[in-house]
C-alpha cells in the first residue's frame, strides 16, 4: 500500500481541453466512449499516463488511427500511451459493469437508478482519464438508454439536443459551459418523479429548478426546493454570486456513501437529505436538508469555479463551504443555537478524532486512501478556522477578501495559501503564524491563571499545544479569542477580541472596583479547550450575557459535576441549585432546551485519562436522576405547558416548543415510573410529528416497559416501507440500554428491511451499536467481535463503509489494558484479512500503531 505525499505535487504535463462522453447504458453492460482534445504543457514528455480502474479496453484510436497493441501499456490503474504528439485527439471505448458496483463510486447503480460519485477518483472507474482536480476541462455528455426504464437522462450543464430516433431507446446530449475537474461529472438516468421551480436572479437570469426523486416522493421535496431557493438568494445577498447555468438539477438517491455531492448543474443527494414531511422527517431532519442543500449550493463558487489543485487542499473548499453553510444556516434560524450545536458537534467528532491516533491537520500531509480523509478535521475544523479568519478581519474586510479571491481565482484549481494570501491582502493578521492551523493536529488548550491586586485585574494565559501524532513538537498557535468581564452584580464591563500569538501572555485590565468575572473563547472563536483555574461557572450560568459561554459555563460545570461524582460519589449542590435556576430562565425555548442538556458520553470520556464507561454511565445516570426528582414538578409543568396545543407546524416556535418539551420528558424518564410511562404512551399515539413520535419511541424503549413492544411493533408496521423512517427504528433499537441489545441487533440483520448494501442502513444499524459505548466496550468483547465480522464483511462490499466502522476503535489506546488487548486482537485479524481494501487498512494500521 502507497501513500501519496503533498510534497511530491508536480504541475500536469497535459490539459485536457474537451471531453466528448458517450454512455450506452444496459442493464448486463455500460459502453463508455470518451474523445478528448488533449495538449502537452510540458514539451518534454512523450508518453501520457492516464488513471484507469478494473479497465476492459475495447478501442483506442490516436487523431482517429487506432494504435496498435505496441503504442499503449495497460497496468494496474493506468493505461499509458506511448508517445504523443503535442495536440491530438484520443478516442478510448471500455465496457463497464455499474449494476454489480457496490462501493457506490463511479457509475454505479441505487436500485433501479443509474447514478454518478466521482470525488475524489470515482471517474478513473467509468474511463481513462487524468483524474485529478487540476485538469479541469469541457464536457459534453449524451446518454443512450431504454426510453421506458430511462426516461430520464441527466448531466451536467444545460440539455443541448434529444435523440428520439430509435425505436425503444432514446438519448440526450448535455453540455457545460463550464471547465471542471473530472471529479464534479454526474450522470443520472431512471424512472424518476420531480419538482419543478424557478429562481431568478440577481442579474435576471431564469434558472429552472428541479429536485429529482423516486416516484411517489414528490410531494416530499418541498422543503429542500424552498430550501433551494433560500441558498441562491443567500449567496447572492452575503457573497454577492449568482447562479451560472440555466438549470439547477438535483437527484435523490437511496444508496449513497456520504451525504450530497456538488456535481455541477446536477447535485446528487442522500435521500436522507432531500425527502422530508412532518410525519417522517424530524424538525432535525428539515435543518440537516436546509443546511445540505445550502452546502452543495454554495460550492457552485467555493469548490466548482474555484476548486482545490489537488486533495491536500480538501479544506480550502470542505471548510470554507462548512463555515459558508453553517452562517446560512444561523441566519435562517436561531444563531445562538445554531452556534452551539455546531461547536457541539465538532467537539462530539472532531475533538475525538483529533486526540486519536488518526489525527490529523486539516491540511493533511499524506493519505493512502484519500476517502478517508473526508473527515470532521477538515470539514469542521477546516471550517473553524476560517471563522478565526472571518473574525481576525471583521465582516467588511471578510466580504472585500472574498471578493478579492474570486476574482482572482475564478476558473482556477488552487491553494489554501492562495485564499489566504486573499483574505491576508485585506486583513491584519500574522499569515505565517496563522498557516500553522493548517499544518498541525491536535486540539489547542489555553490554560487561564487570574490574579487581582490595587484595581489591577491580570490573565496570564498559557498555550498548550499536543505533540503531532509522530510525537514530533508543535509550535504555538495564532488566533483571535473573544472575552469579556462581568461584575459582580452580572453587567458587563467589558468585550473585548485579544489576539493570541505567544506561548504565554499577560493581558492586563485596569481601573476595577473589584476582581471581575471572566467569560472567556465567546461564541467558541478558536477551536480549542480552555483550562481554567477558577472559573465562575454558577455565576456565568446566571448572568452570562454571551449566549454560548453562558451555555458553556452549563457544560463545565455540568462536567465538574459528574466527574466529582466519579469519584466520590458526591452531588455537588451548588450544581444542582444553578440547573434549577436554569429551568425558570425565560429565554428562547430552543436555546434552553439546549441549556438543559447534561453533557454526552463522549463529553465526559474526553476528560477521561483512562476511560471507563461503566462510571461515566453511572455518574450521569446519578446526577440525572437527582436533577429529575429535585425538579419533577417544574419538568412536568414545561412539558404539560409545551405540549398542548398539537401542532405539526415548523414554525420556530412550534419547533421550540417540541424541544423543550422532549427535553423535560427525557430528563424525567430517568425516574422510570408510571406517571413518564403514561407520557410517553400518550405522546407516542397521539404525536403528529415524527419529532414527538420519535422521542416518545426511544423514551418507552430505554423505560423498559411492555407497551415499548407495542409501540415498535406499531412503528414498524406503519413506516416499513419508508426506508429513511426505518433507519430511525435501527438507531433507537442499536443505541437502547437494553442488556441484550447485540442479540437484537444481529436479529435485525435478518430484517427484510435491511439491506447491508444501503450504506444509511448500516451506519443506523451497525454504526448506532458502535456508539452504544456500554455495549460496544462490553468486558466479554462481543461487541468488538461483532464488529470486527461486520468490518470484514462490508469492506468486500463498500471499502468506504467499512473504514468508516473502523472509527469506533479510534478510543483504543485510552481504554484499559483489558480492552485494549481485545480490541488489538480484533483489528489484527480484520487487518490481515486477505483483499482487505487501502481505505480499512490505513485506519486500522494508525490505530495499531
Ligand atoms: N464534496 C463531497 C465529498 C464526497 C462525497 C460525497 C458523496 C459520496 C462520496 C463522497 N466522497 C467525497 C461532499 C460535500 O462535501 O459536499
Ligand atoms: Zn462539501
């Protein structure tokens, strides 16, 4: 197994100037033929070397002379023709077999819909072709198939001729008039429903808006077309680009490795991410498809004008697209909370990846398989530093840099040091030092030490920065970190951005009646983990005037909680006083819903030196159930006030409503009695959303009563043939406190239903058990057995599922020597498993390590 090196980029020796496609599907069989304008841009090369997977070479013809079997050497993913002149045309027909491709990369096959992924090498599968970003080229596509099966036949850019002229097979000839890398091609054909729209914009352009799905589903578009529009307005509004082609496509797909993909003029989607209504989609859900669908939108400009020169670049279109989707998606909603949940899932994925063994900068060094560098790294906290950049230059200056990147960079592959040379042109910040967010791993920690003497208020704040996973030093890092002091009666007396540069620094405030408080990283802007010495965590929890400190000083102290209960068993009741205080707070009721969450798992196992599930279980379970009975009557009074009167509306007060409500019945499960039972029942029949169906499903499982069987055997029948509904039922079954949960879970293997092919399947089924961490690190190793046969399994079907499985074992140097020996001896025999694919390989061997 080879690794590639950022270091070793050489420019291309060719550009491709156009691409001619011809695609005859079959049902047994895909003809693809391919004639390309090729030129040299390197006069001293002779031969051209172009990436070819699993290639069943059917003609090669040169300027329309087929060559000989001596001009051309087929190895292992290439096909190189031997010497070349400086132009020419080259013709290259293959056969392909997308109905039997189950790693969902190339043109494959989701069900009976013929489909595309190519980024980031899927294309080298479909036909020869110098498959990488910087060649960026003209495609001209037409499609031939069955008309009664196909009637629908899509590719990028704009429809420029039909061919009827046969008897039971038709075709379409499309057209982009756009250069693009081969990695943004797309091709659909099917028996496809649809939606149909229209935007105009802002330079009065009409653009025809279609949102693709299975027959039947139309009716559940809606919001991803509304949500469609809303992103193309937004772009316009904040980034000042317009939409550039006359129509804008979108197809939903069942089987799909990841969530969306960009193509250009013809997005193809996740079903999960396109389909939704209020009986089968969650209020969760509606967001996830308004912020997808603005994701994909957006890297109309940051990935498809302007896009990465090669993959080390991932995050220059990843993190900045992610930071462009997360400011659509606040300005669409509640900011506050927008805010919190994305820190909150950085933290949940990407602080946890970033203290593995498979940590990595956002700007990685080298891969071996490149699908497995799609990570929260880059995407997440690729997008976390370019709001450090967004901060460092204030709106005004982010907007001018923008600006000044797109037109300097329009039609061009790039760098991450070409955007930042842009946003350093109109900004003030050190660019040498601020590039090492873009080289190093590791989470950051600032250790904070006040003192307080004459009216003099200091913080010495000292860097802490984690060795590189070689173990090699890291250097200090440079960022903006938002603060503010409060006095005692709770005003603010202070806000304030300190630009951190040093290892150690002392910031000095003067002129103080009295020794502040310190609210300190507001609204998280730098992606790190502060230290405290003593903070005032009750205090900010009341008075906070930040929305995400405030929250903040919640976690922390809800935190310090369960760790002093881990180990002395001992509630602290300051604590539980200032959780009360939280539940009278009359504040937003998402924000609050939010408020009053206690801290995950994976929360408390990051503070862990050794982790130990059992007790943080314990502990959680000990300080919830304290909260709940202190609080039962105030919990059932916001649950009683939120509940009624039904509505399924999605407007943010009703979803407000619903989250609060499902949060007061959630902490009240944990006393397991009668009265939540009822709760629950009555919410489960009654609930006209999937938002309270769901809840109530999951709270009646966990409760262990009987009528939890009724009520799955109810949700079952009623959703069975909703295949994105019963992803739900996997997940509450996979993730269930139950004792024998793995039993049940080999059991829905054998469902009807499921479908180990279904890539959404298996993450609900295989990938909620994973994260069942009780049952997944039980002491026998069942867990890690079952998933160590599932990793096997999988990885012959789709290598990019399986290595995602793999990510369960990345805690496994910080579990106990017990399982840690268990789960090594899992991995060993997955990794020794005879044709084990690059992408499972090159997790496993970082965790082995
Ligand atoms: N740019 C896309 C990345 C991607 C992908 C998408 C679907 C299936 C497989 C994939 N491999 C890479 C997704 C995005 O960031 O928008
Ligand atoms: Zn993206």
């Amino acid at each position: 197994v080879k690794a590639k090196y950022l270091k070793d980029y050489k420019k291309p020796a060719y550009a491709i100037e156009s691409v001619d496609l011809l695609f005859e599907l079959f049902e047994e069989e895909t003809f693809v033929t391919n004639t390309m304008q090729i030129k040299k841009t390197d006069a001293s090369v002779n031969d051209l070397t172009l990436d070819a997977v699993n290639l069943e070479l059917l003609e090669l013809s040169l300027n329309d002379l087929k060559l000989q079997e001596s001009r051309y050497i087929i190895e292992e993913e290439k096909l190189t023709v031997l010497n070349v002149p400086d132009a020419f045309e080259i013709k290259i027909k293959n056969k392909i077999y997308p109905q039997d491709n189950t790693e969902l990369e190339g043109l494959y096959k989701s069900g009976d819909i013929f489909c595309t992924q190519n980024e980031p090498e899927g294309f080298r599968s479909i036909t020869p072709f110098l498959d990488r970003p910087d060649i960026m080229s003209l495609f001209t596509t037409t499609i031939l198939a069955d008309k009664k099966k196909y009637p629908v036949l899509l590719s990028n850019g704009n429809k420029i001729k039909c061919h009827e002229d046969f008897k039971e097979r038709h075709g379409v000839t499309w057209h982009d008039p756009h250069p693009k890398p081969s990695y943004l091609f797309a091709l659909v054909a099917g028996n496809l429903g649809s939606i149909s729209d229209e935007f105009t914009t802002i330079q009065g352009n009409k653009v025809a808006l279609n949102i693709y799905c299975d027959l039947g589903n139309e009716q559940k578009c809606h919001h991803a077309m509304h949500s469609l529009k809303a992103s193309m307005k937004w772009d316009e509004e904040k980034y000042g680009r317009a939409y550039d082609l006359d129509i804008y496509n979108i197809v939903a797909v069942d089987s799909f490795n990841m969530g969306a993909m960009e193509n250009k003029g013809l997005n193809i989607f996740n079903s999960a991410y396109v389909l939704a209504d209020t009986d089968t989609a969650t209020d969760a859900n509606f967001m996830g498809i308004e912020s997808v669908i603005a994701h994909e939108y957006f890297h109309n400009w940051t990935g498809n004008r302007i896009t990465c020169r090669d993959w080390f670049q991932l995050t220059l279109k990843e993190g900045l697209t992610v930071f462009r989707d997360q400011c659509f998606s606040a300005d669409m909603n509640s900011a506050q909370v927008q805010r919190i949940e994305d820190v909150k899932a950085l933290r949940e994925r990407q602080f946890v990846e970033d203290a593995s063994p498979t940590r990595h900068p956002i700007q990685p060094e080298s891969y071996i398989s490149m699908n497995n560098f799609y990570t929260a790294t880059v995407y997440e906290k690729g997008a976390e530093v370019i709001r450090m950049v967004y901060t460092l230059l204030g709106e005004k200056n982010y907007r001018q840099a923008m600006d000044l990147y797109f037109e300097t960079f329009d039609g061009q592959a790039v760098t991450t040091d070409d955007f930042l040379w842009a946003m350093h042109e109109c900004g003030d910040f050190d660019l040498e030092l601020f590039k090492r967010w873009y080289k190093q791993s590791g989470t950051p920690r600032l250790h904070v030490k006040e003192s307080f003497e004459n009216g003099t208020y200091s913080i010495l704040l000292t860097q802490k920065i984690p060795d590189d996973v070689d173990g090699k030093k890291q250097k200090p890092c440079y960022y903006p970190l938002k603060m503010g002091l409060l006095d005692r009666d709770g005003s603010e007396i202070l806000a304030k951005t300190l630009i951190i540069s040093k290892e150690s620094e002392t910031f000095v405030f003067e002129n103080l009646k009295e020794k502040p408080v310190l609210s300190i990283n507001r609204d998280f802007s730098v992606p790190i983990i502060v230290e405290y010495g003593e903070a005032q965590f009750a205090f900010l929890m009341k008075y906070d005037t930040n929305s995400f400190t405030q929250y903040e000083a919640t976690q922390n102290f809800a935190l310090r909680t369960i760790s002093e209960i881990i180990e002395s068993s001992a509630i602290n009741d300051d604590f539980v006083d200032a959780y009360g205080h939280l539940l009278d707070l009359d504040v937003d009721l998402s924000y609050k819903a939010l408020l009053l969450e206690l801290p995950s798992v994976s929360a408390v196992m990051q503070l862990q030196k050794e982790i130990d599930f059992d007790a943080i279980y314990d502990a959680q379970d000990k300080l919830l159930l304290h909260i709940a009975q202190k609080y039962k009557e105030k919990l059932l009074d916001i649950y009683k006030q939120n509940h009624l009167p039904a509505s399924a509306s999605l407007e943010a007060k009703y979803i407000a409503k619903r989250a609060i409500k499902n949060r007061a019945l959630k902490i009240l499960s944990i006393l397991k009695n009668d009265e939540v039972a009822e709760l629950a029942q009555k919410q489960y029949e009654e609930s006209l959303t999937m938002t309270d169906r769901i809840v109530a499903l999951d709270v009646l499982e966990n409760l262990h009563v009987s009528y939890a069987e009724v009520a799955l055997q109810d949700f079952y029948n009623r959703y069975k043939d909703e295949t994105l509904v019963m992803n739900k039922y996997f997940a509450i079954l996979a993730s269930s406190s139950r004792y024998d949960v793995l039993e049940r879970v080999e059991k829905l293997q054998r469902d009807k239903v499921y479908d180990e092919k279904v890539p959404n399947l298996v993450r609900s089924l295989v990938g909620s058990f994973a994260r069942n961490h009780k049952h997944f690190h039980a002491k026998d190793g069942s867990g890690y057995k079952f998933l160590a046969d599932k990793i096997i399994e999988i990885d012959k079907i789709n290598p990019q599922i399986a290595s995602g499985l793999c990510g369960a074992f990345k805690v496994c140097d910080k579990m106990n020597k017990h399982n840690q020996d268990l789960i090594k001896k899992e991995l060993s025999r997955v990794i020794s498993t005879q044709g084990l694919s690059k992408n499972s390989f090159e997790i496993i061997d970082k965790i082995l390590k």
